[in-house]
C-alpha cells in the first residue's frame, strides 16, 4: 500500500508528538508503539532531509519502499551501528517470527512474544536510544 504523501516538517512533528506522548503511557505495548513509529517518522524526517526532500513523494521508489523496516531506514541514514541490535522475537501463535517491521503489529495488536519482558523492555531502550541518535543527527545539520 502507498504511504500517503506527508512533508518532512510533519514527519518531524510527529515523531516529536509521539516521543513526548510516549513518555506518558503507563502501558508497556503501548508505550513501544509510539516509540516505534517516533522511530519510523524520525528516521523518515532525516531521509527527508540528507535527500534535501520536502515531500516524503519526491524520495526515490526504493526509499519509498522502506515502509515499517526500521533497519533498513537507520542503515539508509547512517545509523545503523549506533545501537543495540533489534532482535526478532516470536509470537505465542504458531512460533511466528516477528522481525523489526512488524513490532508494530506485536504492540498494536497486544500479541505476546515467547521472549520474556526483559529483551521487550531492551527493544524500548534501543527504540529510545535511536531517538537520541536523530535528534543528535539533526542537531548537527
């Protein structure tokens, strides 16, 4: 499905939205999913911006294609080596392998992973540290 078009301000905007709402959430699964996506548009928005892109429409088709693939889009902006590996985990149902884009199926749908809570809770601190990165990556601009 084709991301609807969205500019770099927005994405900014909303990474920094969801990062601060993030910060508020009491609820483990929902408090990942912000942070996920915080990720996404962060890294979106620095895409955007080393491309000197204005409009998430005017990125290559393979950029566009990144979609929910948070290690493909750090390693297309460079960080790819400054954070603790994102591991896949796997679903009660079935053994399913949920890899890093689709973490956001796992929180948005509640879906419990045979890990235990302590390697989810170090994915939540490389998802934060990750933010830390982009904000010191645009700082640095």
């Amino acid at each position: 499905m084709k991301m609807l078009d969205v500019s770099a301000q927005e994405l900014r905007s909303s990474r920094n939205r969801q990062e601060a709402a993030a910060r508020d959430v009491s609820d483990s699964s929902t408090r990942r999913l912000l942070l996920f996506y915080a990720v996404e548009c962060g890294g979106k928005y620095q895409l955007l911006v080393n491309e000197n892109k204005f409009l998430f429409s005017k990125l290559s088709e393979e950029d566009k294609g990144l979609g929910h693939d948070l290690l493909k889009l750090l390693k297309r902006i460079g960080i790819e080596q400054k954070f603790d590996e994102l591991q896949d985990l796997h679903s009660g149902h079935q053994e399913q392998t949920i890899d890093v884009a689709r973490y956001h199926e796992m929180w948005r749908y509640g879906i419990r992973c045979k890990e235990s809570e302590t390697v989810e809770r170090s994915i939540e601190e490389s998802l934060k540290k990750i933010l830390y990165l982009l904000h010191e990556n645009e700082t640095r601009k």
